[in-house]
C-alpha cells in the first residue's frame, strides 16, 4: 500500500514538473509570447531549476537545451526512484543500468511530449468552440498550429475542421505501436 502511494506521488509530481519544463521548451520554440500570464507561471515554476542549467547548457539555434535536458532528467530520476521503490536491487544492477535508465527517460519523454501535444490539441478544438479570445489562446495556438498545418493541407476542405482529430490519432498510435514497444524492450533489461 505504502509502495503504491509512493508510486503515485513520485509520477504525478515528476510527470507535472516535466510537462512545465517540457512547456517551456515548446514555448520558446514556438516563440510564444511570454507576456502571457499561464507562459509567465510556467517560467516562474521552472526557472529555480533551468536557470541554473543554463550556465552550464547555453540556448543554441534557438532552442532552450536546458530545458529540454531537464526534462529528460526528471523523467530519468521518475524511472529510477519508481525502480527503488519496487525494491530493485541497484546496488547489484551495476553500471549497465544507467543507460537503460537514460533510454527509458527519452521513451518516456517522447510519451509526455505525445500526451502534451493531444492535450493541447483538445484544449485548443475546445477553445474554438467556446471562447477563441480565451487568454490562453495566445498560448495554444502557436504550440499547435504548426502541428496542424500539415494535415490541413492533405484533409479536403470542409466547414468543420478534422486536423486536430488525425492529429490526435497519430498521437495515440505513437503511444500504442513503437513507444510502448520500446518501453517493453527497455523494462525488458531489468
């Protein structure tokens, strides 16, 4: 019981503090504007841990390295506290398991990434519907557009919008197919 509340805690802290880092990236990329309040909070919840970073990992070619170094980092430190907590042996594991941690961090990280961009994507079809002047549009539609754009060019046109429904099947057969295929294959080392 104590182990499954660890559990609990351990993914929903580090997977909450990876989405703000991983939001972060993506909003610098995107060139989002950060006068926005919810881009203002993402930066003052992540900025005790990426401005540090940054000293060591500068941006280069318009990327936020940092962040998205962290980001993996914490989904890194999830994969190994979760593995301490079931009682995994680390001690006899010896150096062959860091890069199966490494791997399993950027699995997981591309999954966060695949959650995130269906999330968004829900949030912004939902935006279109109710308040398109919501004051997270600003936000939204930058992170989103660019992922859209490709499918509206190949969906015929119509008066109802369905590039953010292939958008998000994609998403979810990334998850499916090749990602938890690569998640078996590295739990498999353990």
């Amino acid at each position: 019981m104590l182990a499954d509340t660890l559990n609990f805690f351990i993914q929903t802290l580090g997977g909450l503090f990876a989405v703000a880092v991983l939001l972060r990236f993506a909003m610098q990329a995107m060139r989002v504007p950060f006068s926005n309040p919810f881009a203002q909070f993402i930066v003052r919840i992540t900025d005790f841990a990426v401005r540090p970073l940054r000293r060591v990992i500068p941006g280069w070619g318009g990327y936020d390295w940092a962040s998205l170094l962290l980001a993996w980092l914490i989904e890194v430190l999830v994969a190994a506290a979760l593995l301490w907590v079931k009682g995994f042996p680390f001690s006899l594991a010896g150096m062959g398991l860091w890069p199966v941690l490494f791997g399993l961090g950027a699995v997981e990280l591309v999954k966060l990434a695949l959650w995130l961009v269906m999330g968004l994507t829900l949030v912004r079809a939902v935006l279109s519907w109710v308040n398109p002047y919501s004051p997270l549009a600003p936000v939204i539609y930058p992170l989103t557009e660019p992922l859209l754009r490709p499918f509206r060019r190949m969906l015929p046109e119509s008066q109802i919008d369905f590039s953010p429904l292939v958008l998000i099947i994609l998403c979810q057969f990334l998850l499916v197919v090749p990602l938890a295929a690569l998640e078996r294959a590295a739990l498999g080392a353990f």
